[in-house]
C-alpha cells in the first residue's frame, strides 16, 4: 500500500513564488560562478590525477567499446565506479588532456547539485529563503572546494548530483507514490553507487527525511515497521551490495600500504568526527593532505566522544519542538560514518572532501535552529539577515582563496605544508613538483624530509630514486629503488626506475631483469617494455627483441609516438630504411614530426636510394671513424650528429675526445662541458675532462674532475693520480 502525502504549503505558495526561485537559482549559480570561475584555467595534480587521467590509458582512449568494457570490470583506484570512469572518458572525449574542461564539468555538477539541494528543501517545507541559504552555503563553503576543484573527485560531485536528484524523485513518489517514481528512484540511487558507494548511506537519509520535514511517519495508519520495510527494503539492497562490493575492490589488493592499528583508526574516527565540525564553523587551515596522526591525547579522544554524546543527546531531546536538529545531526552522522575509515587503513586521517555531503545535514541545523532562538520577527530581520549576507560574504572570500590554492602543485602543497606539521605527502608531492621543473635539489631536499617523517612510504624513495637517476647518481638510485620494492613489492615505477639505473651504469642485463619485473607485475606497463626495447634494441644490439618490446607498447597505447620513433631509429641502424620511414611517418601522424623533418631537410624518405640521415646513425659513423683514426671524417660526422641533435650528450663527448687527439684542447674542454651539461651523472666525462687540465697543467681542476668522477663510481684514475702525487 502506498502513502500519499502532499505539502499544503506547496499548493499556496508554489506559483506565486516562482519568480522568486527564479532570482534564487540565478543568484546560487551567479555566486558560485564568481568563486569558483577560476578553474578552468586549473592543471592537473600530481596527487591520484594520474592515476585517474594523466596516466590512465583506458580514460585517455575516450569512450570507446573496450574502455567503457573496462569501466564495468575494474576495481582500479580501489572502487567500483563505472559511471565516474565514462565521465571522465568523455571529458577526454571533448577536452583531451585539457585539465579545464574537467574541471569545467566538476564546476557544472557542483551548481548542479546545489540547484536541486535548494529545489529539495523548499519542496518539502514550502522555506523559499531557509532553503536558499542551505543551498548557498553548500554551494560556497570552503570546505567544498577541494571536492570541486580536485579532477580526481569527479566521482564525489557525480555521486552527490545523482544522490540529490533520487532525493528530488523521492519527495515527487512521497507526494503522489507510484511504481513508475519508485523505479525511477532505484535507477538515480543505482548512479550514484555507480559513481561512488558512499551513497549506501541515502535509504537511510530518506528515513530521516519522512521523520521531517515530509512527516510521513505522522500520516500513515500502517505499521511503521512493515511500511517502511516494504518500501526502502530494496533500496538497502542496493546499499549491501555496493558495501561488498567495495570490501571486496578495497582489501582484495596485492598488499596493503600502511596499517593503522583497529585502536587508532577509531580513535581517529571520534576526533575527526569533532574536527569535521570545527572546520565548518572555522574553516581555515585547510589542506589538501592531513596525515593520519601517529597517536591522539587521551583527553582529546574523550573531550570529542562526550561532546559527540552531548550533541546527540540534546537533538534527541528537542526533537518534537526542532525536529531539524535531529534530523541534521543524523544526517551529518550517517552519512560521514562510512568516510572515517573505521574499517580499512588509511594514508591520511581526514579528508575536506568527505563532507561533501555530510555537511548538509550541519546547514539545516544552523538555519532552521537559528531563526527559533529569536521570538520577535522584526528582530529576526535586523539581526539573520544582514549577519547570513556577511557570512556568505565571508566564505566565498575563504572559498575563493582555498580555490586558488590548486592552481598549480607548487601552491597547492606549499600551501599544506603551511597549515600542518609532519606532513610527509605534501613533501612528497612538492618535490614531485619540483623534479618535474628540473630543481633537483630541492626535490631531493624534500624527499628527504618525507622519508624522514614517513621511512615506511615506498613512493618517496620511488621518487627520489628518480631524481638519482636524472642527477646521474645511479648507484644511489638503485638503493632507493630496491628499498622502495622492499616496502612495496609491487611498486612498478621502481622496477622500471632501477631498470633505467642500471641502464645508465651499462649493466644491461640487470637493467633487464628490473624490467621484466615491472612488466610480469603490470602486463599493460609501457614504460617498462619501451626502456627494455632502448636497452634490447640500442644497448645489447638484440634488434628482435627491441623490435618486439616498442610494438608491444604501440598495441597498449597506439596514440604513443615515441616508440614509433625508436622502431624508426632501430631500422635504421640496420639499414631497413623504408621501414625507418614508415615508423617516423606514423610518429609525424600522432604529431612528432621532427625526425621526419630532420630526415627531408637532408635528403628524402624513399625508396632504396635513402640514406639514413638521423643523428644517431651519423654518430655512430663518427664513432667508427674515430676508431679507424680518421679524425676529420669523425668531426664532420659528428657535427652531422649535432645539427639533427643538439641536445646529444655523447656526440659532444666523442667529438671532444677526437679534439684531444688533434690536440686541439679548448674545443676540447667545450665539448666535454656541454656533455657534462646534459648528461651530469656521466663519469667517463668527467675523467676525460680532467685528463685534458692535467695536459693544460691545470691540476687542481684535473683533480676536482676525478674526484667528481669517483662519486659516480669511478675511481681508477683519481687512485692513479694520488699514487703519482698528483691529486691529494
């Protein structure tokens, strides 16, 4: 049997008041347009934007039939969230990697979402203002925009949207119940599970929301029990199904990260619970990343679990004269229970984007009980109103300056760092930043401290085992890559990391294993097969393999150029020219042109009267007639090599050492600078330039040299040149 139950305030007032719904949804829209307008001119982040984005294949395919297959089927990033996967594709679909037009659709179902919050609320209490500001504040709360702003929340603002319009379809089968309303409602709520199962929660808000303000409770003759069974029993199906499939996406992993004990997960859970609230009322200080605490005071623990109790207590207790405030309270309650990560692990202790939703539930409460704490109407004017206005003024302020925090990564963590102490992932991810804009040392300087703070986080020595490897400090980043897959055994980024170490030290076929390491723990890992083919194909002369490994990674990612490139180079140096050609001509396709242009500057790509043309065949030419002591035919090849190149380090440095044959020394020393420029970490440069100022008698730069040398591993001639007395 079904209810019917219609809001009298609805049939009054609707129609007179529809020019005032109007201005409200101008004005929410106009506000948060004004604060959070800025993003489209946002990047990405570092921090799960790969893992989303910028490094997700399947996303960056666009909505093809094999990547929304693979929607449906992945647990990948710890979720079943197919419908958040499909929106992302389109956003690639439309923008590519154009990080504004994903943050463009988060905007769009934020205002969304704060639409239908206001329709919701002023439906079921007739409240046109009341409703307004709970919408309003949703909409500009500081609080909210790390859930806006953030391209990795797409599946909180995708979540919320499809969980406020199943709370609009509910209202609509409350007025008037009716199968056709009931299954459009089960079709909303199954999209927002799809989208993140934090919506498990909602039968229960519903319950809440028949308590008040729909009183359907005081409206039915049935029982209570049967009733609501009947009615929101297969909406908890629903939810128990979501849950388990989320356990299930969640602890059926590989291994686990970090493990906080049951104790402090719950000690945090009952202080978070409190701060979530403080930073409602006072929202400054936030961040992006608030690291789990490595233990809470006692008094702490209970000064949260009594005001917890006290709160709840007092709502209880005014519940027939302000039903509101318990419905907010239990809204707030239910709703952020399952984000406190009582039952799982995790890296951080709060998150400002789990109250997304909970928050709602604290709106209600503040702006239906404020108004009851004054009798008179005329004081409500003069003192709600103007005080509401400066408050809202007050958080779009606050709102706008956290917004502009995610512009960029730099701000982004600089900014955590400022608000919280120990922070080891906004170091992490600051110096993540800085390797990416070349400032090693800086980078370096705050992998460090990460470690120092957090010696158990796999990724930072990951990280700074990457940064060895573009310093040229090898040894160092292998140490730091096997410590990282000691931590984590299946940090791929490592693998392939170490590979690239052992690579640059020409041990190749460690180099190798590190590889096929990565690639036996992700198969779809291009990096790793791309590095082997170099290593295979242009290290080990294996012209097969290398072949092999770079048209494995164009069948993963067919829009990836760059082994294009290298299957071009490889044919090349076998004098398959025409297959050469036909590898560059695709690359151009996908964009990279630049060997081809090289190539047609010189000559033309076809048929058997090509001639290979690239820089790496002219080097090596240089290279066999340095060996054969025809130096001046090297130094023409060589200078071929650096036309089409003018970034190769290894054609400066053999040119150089053609230039101390000829004995022409200051050309010399130039081109070993240039080559110790772009490629630091080379010891044989270092050596050699310091040969060259012994022969010039400048021995104290010849020993800096074999002394910088002998940090990178080699130490024969320092230890020649101590023994000589020479260097001390």
């Amino acid at each position: 049997m079904f209810v019917t139950w219609q809001n009298p305030m609805v049939g009054q007032i609707g129609r007179s008041l529809l020019p005032k719904k109007l201005i409200v949804y101008l004005v929410l829209t106009a506000l948060t347009l004004a604060v959070f307008g800025q993003v489209y001119q946002f990047d990405f982040v570092t921090f799960d934007d790969p893992v989303y984005v910028t490094d997700n294949l399947n996303v960056q395919s666009g909505l093809t039939a094999k990547a929304v297959r693979w929607a449906f089927s992945t647990t990948h990033a710890e979720f079943w969230h197919p419908l958040t996967w499909l929106s992302l594709m389109l956003d690639n679909q439309l923008y590519g990697l154009n990080a504004g037009g994903y943050h463009v659709t988060n905007l769009l179902l934020h205002i969304l979402s704060t639409l239908l919050l206001f329709w919701l609320f002023n439906r079921m209490t007739g409240a046109i203002w009341k409703s307004a500001f709970v919408a309003a504040l949703f909409a500009l709360h500081p609080l909210h925009v790390e859930t806006v702003v953030w391209i990795t929340k797409r599946k909180d603002v995708l979540n919320t949207f499809f969980s406020m319009l199943t709370l609009c379809l509910y209202v609509y089968y409350a007025e008037k119940p009716a199968i056709k309303r009931y299954l459009l409602i089960l079709l909303c709520f199954a999209c927002a599970l799809m989208s993140k199962p934090m919506a498990v929660t909602l039968p229960a808000v519903m319950l809440l929301l028949d308590y008040w303000p729909l009183k359907r409770f005081e409206r039915q003759k049935e029982s209570l029990l049967s009733w609501q069974f009947r009615e929101k029993a297969p909406l908890f199906i629903l939810s128990f199904i979501f849950t388990m499939i989320t356990i299930l996406a969640q602890y059926n992993k590989h291994i686990k990260i970090v493990d906080h004990p049951l104790d402090s997960r719950l000690a945090n859970a009952v202080v978070s619970f409190v701060l979530y609230l403080e930073k409602t009322f006072w929202p400054e200080g936030l961040a992006a990343f608030y690291p789990f605490p490595d233990s809470l005071p006692v008094w702490q623990i209970l000064g949260a679990a009594i005001l917890i109790l006290m709160i709840t207590v007092a709502a209880w207790t005014a519940r027939k004269r302000s039903p509101y405030l318990l419905v907010g309270w239990l809204w707030y309650s239910i709703t952020i229970i399952p984000v406190l990560d009582i039952f799982r692990s995790a890296l951080r202790g709060m998150s400002d984007n789990y109250m997304y939703l909970p928050s709602i539930g604290i709106f209600v409460m503040l702006v239906w009980g404020l108004p009851s704490l004054f009798s008179d109407k005329e004081t409500k004017k003069k003192i709600l109103i103007p005080t509401g206005a400066v408050f809202i003024a007050v958080l779009m302020f606050l709102a706008w300056r956290q917004c502009a925090y995610w512009q960029n990564n730099n701000d982004l963590w600089n900014q955590a760092l400022r608000v919280t102490k120990n922070n080891w992932l906004a170091l992490h991810q600051r110096g993540i930043f800085y390797r990416a804009n070349g400032r090693y040392q800086e980078a370096l300087d705050d992998f460090n401290k990460a470690i120092r703070i957090n010696p158990s986080y796999a990724y930072a020595y990951n990280n700074r085992c990457n940064t060895y490897v573009q310093l040229g400090q090898h040894q160092k980043a292998i140490e730091d890559c096997s410590k990282a897959v000691a931590i984590y055994p299946f940090c791929v980024e490592a693998y392939n990391n170490r590979g690239n170490a052992y690579s640059f030290l020409r041990q190749y076929h460690k180099a190798i294993e590190s590889y096929d390491q990565a690639i036996s723990i992700q198969p779809s890992y291009t990096k790793a097969y791309y590095n082997r083919g170099l290593t295979y194909g242009f290290k080990l002369d294996d012209y097969q393999r290398g072949i092999a490994d770079f048209n494995e990674v164009i069948r993963i990612d067919p829009r990836y150029a760059d082994p294009y490139i290298a299957l071009g180079l490889l044919h090349f140096n076998k004098r398959n020219f025409e297959l050469g050609c036909v590898d560059f001509k695709k690359a151009c396709d996908l964009g990279h042109c630049l060997h081809l242009h090289k190539f047609q500057k010189i000559g033309e790509c076809r048929g058997s009267d090509l001639q290979l043309l690239d820089s790496v065949y002219f080097h090596k030419k240089g290279t066999d007639y340095f060996k054969q002591g025809e130096y001046l035919m090297a130094i023409e090849y060589f200078n071929k090599a650096l036309i089409l190149n003018k970034d190769y380090a290894d054609a400066y440095h053999n040119r150089g050492a053609v230039y101390v044959e000829i004995a022409n020394y200051p050309r010399a020393i130039e081109d070993y600078n240039e080559s110790i420029r772009l490629k630091p970490g080379y010891a044989d440069v270092y050596n050699n330039r310091g040969i060259v100022y012994m022969l010039e008698r400048k021995r104290e730069k010849g020993c800096r040299d074999f002394q910088k040398a002998c940090s990178l591993g080699d130490c024969k001639l320092l230890d020649m040149a101590k023994q000589k007395g020479d260097c001390h």
